[in-house]
C-alpha cells in the first residue's frame, strides 16, 4: 500500500464504518469483501508490533 494514500484510506474505512450503522446488511458485505489474507497478516503484525513496542515502554 503507498503511504501516501494512508489518509484516503483511513477516511474511506470511517466512511464505510458510518454507512453499516445505518445499512448493517451492506457494511457486512463491505467488510467480507475488503478482509483478504494480506489485510489480516497486516493487521496481526500491526497489533503484535503494539503489543511488543507497549511491553517494552512498560518495562516488563
């Protein structure tokens, strides 16, 4: 994914967030549809790389 484009897609997913609260049949289709295996290795990695980097600020 370019950085670059970081913000257009973070306003694109609140968008998408706001719009399956008022359509929840449709938000989870947007959902299936945009969850593919490098999403979910991308997020693993984000949420185990924040884990590790609270850890370590914690102290222990």
């Amino acid at each position: 994914m370019n950085l670059g484009k970081l913000g257009d897609v973070v306003v694109g997913t609140a968008g998408d967030v706001a719009g399956s609260v008022v359509d929840p049949k449709a938000g989870v289709g947007k959902l299936r549809s945009a969850i593919t295996p490098r999403v979910v290795v991308t997020l693993a990695a984000g949420l185990l790389l924040g884990y590790l980097l609270a850890r370590s600020r914690r102290g222990g």
